[in-house]
C-alpha cells in the first residue's frame, strides 16, 4: 500500500537532482576577471602606449599615462583641447586578445600643480578578426562614459557589456572646448576560450516591444545573420529564469529565435577559434518557460571542421529529454569526445515555439599538428568531372583502362580508421592473453619441479630398494633360486612396515569342542571343605607359522617324520 504513495515522491525529488547537475554551468566567471593589467605596475610596456599628440612628448607623453604615477608632467596632455568631436587619443597595445571588465581614469595632479583632468571620454577597440575600430557602447547605447571631477581622484567604469579586444583607445570628451590631461589602467584578464568569432541569425521580435537581438554583438549584420563579431553568447553572463525580467532591466540577458519564423529549420551557431583545438564539452545555457512556449531545445547536432567549409566526419548528436515540470533555467552540457577542429557548428532543434540562449562556452586544449583542410564541394565535382573527361578521352582513343577511383571522403576515412582500430585493439588485447596463459602454465611447471619426494635422513637411498621376492616359497629355497627366475630389472622398494597385530585367538584360549562335564558347573561339598586348588591353565595355541608348516618326509623314504 505504500509502495504507489511512495514512488511519485522519489521520482520528484531525484529528479530535482539531476536538475540541479545539469544546471551547474562551467561558462567564464566574469566576477574573477578584475585584475589590473599593468598600467600601474609596468606590466605594460612603455613602448606599447602611444597617442595621437603630445603637448611635450618628453613632460606629458603618452609614457606618463599611468594610473597612480606621478613622473615628470604626470599625466598625458594632447597636443589640442579636448571637444565634442573628439580626435586625439591615448592608445594601449595588449598584444593578445584580452577580456576587459572595467576601465579607470585620472587627471593630472602634478605634485599639486596640475588642474588639468577629463570630464568624460569615449573607448575604441581593436582585434585582428574584427580589423577595424570599433567604438564601446553599453547596453542602454550609451558611447560617452563619465570621467573624473577632479586631479588626483580615480574614476573607475565598469564596462557592461565586457569588450574583447588587442588595443584599446582612450578618447578625452568635453562638451565644451578645453584643456585634458589623463592617466589610465585598464582591469580584464587574457582571453583563454580561443573563440575569434561566432556567426549566427540575429534573434526575432517578440511582440512590437520586446526584441531578443544580440544587441552587444560587435561584428556585421548581414542580411539578418551576424558575422565575425563576439556578443552576448560569450560575455559570461548569463540571464534571469523569467526571461521578462532579463529584458525590464535592459540587460539583454536573452538571445531567441521563433520557430515559425524559420520553416521548421534548426538555428545554426558557428564558431571560429584561433587555432585548431580538441574539445570534450560544449556548454549552452537556455530558458525552460514551458509556460510561455519557451523550452530547451529537442535536439543538438554539432559538427566539426578545420577549414570551415565542410564538416570533418559524423557529428555528434544529442537529444534533450523534455523537462515540463520545471521553468528554472538550466546549462545543458554536451560531451564532444575530444573532437578536432578550428570551426565548431551547432545546430538546435526546436520542442516549442521559442528556444533561448545566454551563454555557450567550451571546454578545449589547443592541439599540435599538420592538419588539411576539407576539400570544398565544389572543388571535389570539379576534380570528379577533370577525372571523368581524361577517362571519356582515354576510352575514346581506343585504350581501355580501369576507372579511376577517387579518393575516400574525410568520412569514410574516419570510417576506416575506425575499423582499423578496433580490429588492432582486438589483437592486441588476444596477443596480451595468450602471453598471460603462457607464463601462466610455465610458473605452475616450474612450481611443480620443485616439488621432491621425503628421503629419511638416516638411511641411503639406495637401500630402499631391493629385488622382488616371489610369494608363497620360504626363506630358504629363496636363496637357493636361479638368478635367471629372478627379476631384477625392477626395483621394488624395500619399506620397513610394522607386523599385523596378533590374532585374539593367539592371546586368549580356544574354547573346548564339547562342553564338560556337569560337576564342572557345580561345586560339590568335597570341593568347598577341601581346599581348592585350582587347575592349570590350558596350553595356548601354537603359533601360526608352526601349524602352517608342512610334514617333513626322510630322504629315500616315505616314512612321516612329523612336524
């Protein structure tokens, strides 16, 4: 009676657990990427920090625009005043791609001296796949950023959403013409994920309000796909459970895309990383209100390529078990089974009406090695047709020749390459056995030989053997025998055995053959007055060799002897 009271409570419960696993996200955490980068500290190098201008290159260069240094003039000052149209700028080279967070400013205090400082200014970036600058806006749009008040104070902006970037430019702002001096340090950390660039279709309209674009993207929009930019999907952030709330609070948590909108098509993501890689998981971050026809998405296709042009071998496919029970968003891990590739496409599959991602990261190592391309599809038909025509022409001429076969496709040589390795595999582990099984029979060989028959310390061995004695002769016509009847091929051994234990009628009296007579078993009144003596005992019995001896008979005579 328990046991169905029990059961729609346990599954629930366990449920909620594996929940809680796959919600876990392993996506960047953006709060530990804080540090500065080394302006202050001279991490960075002098010869990596230009300008535009100087006012005196040599007091107030671009060398002396380091936060919380007070050197020569003590800050960088631009050769012209700082305006609404701002062209001067204070340039910083990172060399590698850095994830920045946040920027900080000062103005120029000079020991005292200095009143100079900016009031705001505007950030440029830069990095090689973008190959152009891009001008920092936040998520409201906002360009122009608030800058200090005074000389020696710092004024430090967190940048919402992060920027990406090789260089980084600081553009002094002023709403009316006038003298800016400025100091900078700049707060991030290295861009480790290795993703240059993701394309993918920018997001669909939910009613005439809302718009689930990626508006932090900052590559092209063409003709409704984005191309090699970097956005929302990978700035470590990841939305709310009520996808409403992500949007009132401007903060674009949401990417989405509406099913009708597409003709049944799944959305396609591509990535492009730096440099080929192996990967184990991919991380996608997605919204499960059910009840707002938005669920997590019923089938993953992800493909692989080192080129970009086509996929290299079988991609990897994932189901999603649907989930209508809970609305909590989740991160859905797929495991990627240290596949290889510069460029990683995912496809989704849509189980409602809307499908919404946060955040997709990855978990890779940069792999070592001399990789191909993949062939395009083009250039194979191409290939294929030179091949047919030179074989059209070769059977026209009259000379028949076999029909070439061309080359496997990266799939089937995956194919093959698997087959090979399974069939090695087998082998080896069949060799590895019957290796086993031989040392196996030698060490029980070798423990048997050195198994040796117990020897008595006090006699030799040869005296445990002697030759056969034939049974039933007596002792003295067997040293009278002819060796001939002997066999003395075979060695018996002579073993000291312990004699048969005497017979019980050896020890005690035979009983008479007739009973006695019956004054025997009766004492008469002479026998009890007189005094009794009592009779001798009975002679025992011959022992058994003298009643087995055979009568003796006189030599040339048959007289009986006797025994």
């Amino acid at each position: 009676m328990d046991a169905p009271l029990l059961f729609p409570r346990i599954v629930p419960i366990s449920f909620f657990l594996l929940l809680l696993h796959v919600s876990q996200s392993n996506c960047l955490d953006i709060s530990q990427c804080i540090a500065p980068l080394g302006m202050e500290s001279g991490d960075i190098k002098d010869e990596d920090i230009t300008a535009s201008s100087s006012f005196d290159s040599g007091n107030v260069g671009p060398r002396q625009g380091r936060l919380k240094v007070e050197t020569n003039g003590g800050a960088w000052c631009p050769q012209t005043p700082a305006t609404a149209e701002p062209e001067e700028w204070l340039q910083i080279d990172l060399h590698t791609v850095h994830l920045v967070t946040s920027v900080g400013t000062q103005g120029r205090f000079g020991n005292g001296q200095g009143v100079e400082y900016s009031e705001a200014y505007i950030l440029e970036y830069w990095r090689p796949r973008l190959n152009k600058w891009i001008r920092y806006r936040n998520y409201r749009g906002e360009e122009i950023l608030n800058g200090n008040i005074n000389t020696y104070l710092e004024s430090k902006t967190e940048l919402d959403p992060p920027i990406w970037a090789t260089k980084i430019r600081f553009l002094p702002y002023s709403y009316h013409k006038r003298t800016v001096c400025l100091r900078v340090e700049i707060y991030g950390c290295r861009w480790t994920d290795g993703i240059v660039s993701y394309s993918m279709p920018q997001g669909d309209k939910r009613g005439p309000n809302w718009e689930f674009y990626d508006s932090s993207y900052d590559g092209f929009w063409d003709d409704g796909r984005l191309k090699h930019g970097l956005g929302q999907l990978t700035d470590g952030k990841t939305g709310s459970n009520d996808f409403k709330v992500s949007f009132y609070e401007h903060s674009k948590g949401w990417v989405g895309w509406r099913n009708d909108t597409r003709n049944g098509k799944p959305i396609d993501v591509v990535f492009e990383f730096d440099e080929v890689r192996e990967f184990t998981n991919v991380n996608i971050f997605c919204n499960n209100q059910f009840t707002k026809e938005v669920q997590v998405f019923a089938k993953a296709e992800v493909f692989f390529s080192i080129g970009g042009k086509r996929s290299r071998g079988q991609p990897i496919t994932y189901e999603y078990m649907e989930d209508r029970i809970f609305e909590k968003s989740r991160n859905v891990s797929i495991k990627l089974h240290h596949r290889i590739g510069k460029y990683v496409k995912i496809q989704l599959h849509f189980a409602a009406r809307w499908i919404l991602l946060s955040e997709i990261s990855f978990d890779s190592e940069v792999i070592k090695g001399n990789f191909t391309e993949e062939e395009d599809e083009q250039e194979i038909s191409a290939s294929t047709n030179v091949k047919s025509q030179g074989a059209s022409s070769s059977s026209g001429s009259g000379s028949e020749s076999p029909p070439n076969k061309s080359s496997p496709s990266p799939q089937e040589f995956g194919q093959y390459m698997g087959v090979i390795a399974g069939i090695l595999s087998v082998l080896t582990l069949l060799v590895g056995t019957l290796v086993g099984y031989i040392i196996l029979q030698q060490r029980r060989r070798k423990a048997a030989g050195r198994q040796e028959t117990y020897v008595p310390s006090n006699c030799e061995k040869a005296a445990l053997y002697s030759e056969p004695i034939v049974l039933g002769q007596n002792s003295t016509n067997t040293q009278y025998m002819d060796s001939s009847t002997r066999r003395s091929e075979y060695a018996v051994p002579r073993l000291k055995t312990r004699p048969d234990p005497p017979s019980l009628q050896d020890i005690f009296p035979k009983p008479p053959s007739f009973p006695p007579a019956q004054e025997h078993y009766y004492a008469s009144t002479e026998i009890c007055n007189a005094r009794f003596t009592p009779p001798s005992p009975p002679l025992s019995t011959p022992p058994l060799i003298r009643l087995s001896r055979q009568p003796r008979y006189v030599s040339n005579s048959n007289h009986y002897v006797g025994p």
